[in-house]
C-alpha cells in the first residue's frame, strides 16, 4: 500500500471511531416557542398552555388534579441525557413541585404506568416526596399496579428558585440513573430491575404551576471498548511516526 492511501486509511478509521465516541443524536429538542404543543407531545392529563416560550403545566381542582405531557412514550429511546429548565409558580402558600418522568414506557392519569418519576419540594410544604417532609428530591421506579418504590431520596433541598429557571440534567444509561439540579448532582443510583427504555414527561402536581422552558433529549452512544481505544491509539500513532519518517528521508 503506498504511503498516501495508508495514510488515508489510517486518518478514516481514526475519524470513524472518534465520532462513534463523540456524536450524540437529539431524540427531542424543544423550546416551546410556538403557540401550542408540537406533534412530539400529548397532554396525558391536566393542561398545558404555550406561550412565550415556556409550557405552562397544571391539573385542576376537583377534577383532573395534576397536568403531565408526554413525549416518545412506549418509544426504544434507551441511553439518554435528559435536560429541562423549570420554573415553579407555586400556589397560594408558595409551595411547588416539579415533577419530571423518563423512560416512560406506559402513563396513564393519576401517575400510574411503567416509568422513573423524579420529584422536587420546596422545603415549605410539610408532604415531600412519599411523604417525608419538605425539602425532598426523590426518584421513584412506578411499575403497573405495584406501589411505588422509593430508589434514591436527597435531603436537604438543593436550592431550587422560585421564579426562576432551575436546571435539571438525568444521564440514564442501562440500570445507572444520575441526577444534577442546578449543576449539583444529587442522585447517582444502580436500580437492579430497571425500566431500560421509554420517553419522558413533564408535570405539575394539584394546583401549582410548573413552567418549563426547554426541554432536549439526547441519545448516549455505546462507549467503545478498550481495544477500540488502543486500535485508535496505534493508529494515530502509526500516522504520526510514518509521516515523521517522510520528513526525515525528505531532508
């Protein structure tokens, strides 16, 4: 093989295995800049009004009590990182609680279906997550008809704003969940039986409003392994001595 067509060779193959590394496909970008939800959602209970750039979310006294929508739900959507900003209105005491679902494979009203849920409290409300108190972030696994069972719980509250945009980050890759608010990680949890595919959710709970103003899901490719790394290494390093050995014979 002459020098050039190796070189070539080598470059392509570098190149190939750096972007299968580095290159993330976007499931679900949306800024909620129009005036009404895009084809990819669906009100599952509640309501949900767009304007200005958010989503405002929230369910109804005496009736449906809390508002969600849903995207990719039942979808293969697998490895993904799950960003959304929120901002919580908060009802007559100030209180709020945002809540967040991914990997939803079923959502049916009432939070009943087969997904992860993530809740966050302000410390003033006296329920919390499951009812431990105020100041909670907890992670749920709800499967159909079982109960839900606590994964994770955080306390203290991680400082949420009211009225302002507060930044939520969920890396879920196979059975390894991570959360980060506000670029402060407070979930990192191993779930034995986990839910392994599924879209993700928005919601409010009774008569708080929860605004969101973006909402991205990007897919988390395989992470080559080890001697994909060393085939790249030698690559690149075989380049680099072929090419230092033309310069030489050059001069």
């Amino acid at each position: 093989m002459q020098f050039q067509e190796m070189q070539k060779t080598i470059f392509s193959v570098s190149c190939l295995l750096l972007m299968n590394s580095a290159n993330a496909a976007v499931l679900l970008d949306d800024n909620f800049n129009g005036t009404s939800l895009s084809p990819e959602w669906h009100i599952e209970q509640g309501f949900a009004e767009v304007s200005s750039g958010y989503v405002d979310i929230f369910g109804s006294t005496g009736g449906s009590r809390d508002g969600w929508i849903v995207a990719g739900e039942g979808s293969s959507w697998s490895n993904y990182h799950f960003s959304t900003h929120f901002i919580a209105d908060g009802g007559g005491d100030n209180w709020f609680r945002g809540e967040i679902a991914f990997r939803v494979q079923d959502f049916h009203p009432t939070t009943n279906g087969n997904f992860y849920r993530l809740m966050i409290d302000t410390p003033i409300w006296g329920g919390g997550p499951g009812n431990n108190g105020g100041g909670t972030v907890a992670l749920v696994h709800r499967a159909t008809d079982i109960p839900m069972n606590d994964l994770e719980k955080v306390s203290p509250f991680p400082g949420v704003i009211a009225n302002q945009d507060n930044v939520v980050d969920i890396w879920a890759i196979g059975n390894h969940i991570q959360v980060a608010i506000n670029g402060t990680q407070l979930i990192d949890v191993i779930d034995p039986n986990p839910i392994l595919t599924g879209g993700v959710a928005l919601g409010a709970i009774w008569e708080s409003h929860v605004r969101y103003d973006y909402a991205l899901v990007e897919d988390i490719p395989p992470i080559p392994e080890p001697k994909t790394y060393a085939m790249l290494l030698i690559g690149l390093g075989l380049l680099g001595f072929m090419t230092h050995r033309r310069k030489e014979i050059a001069v």
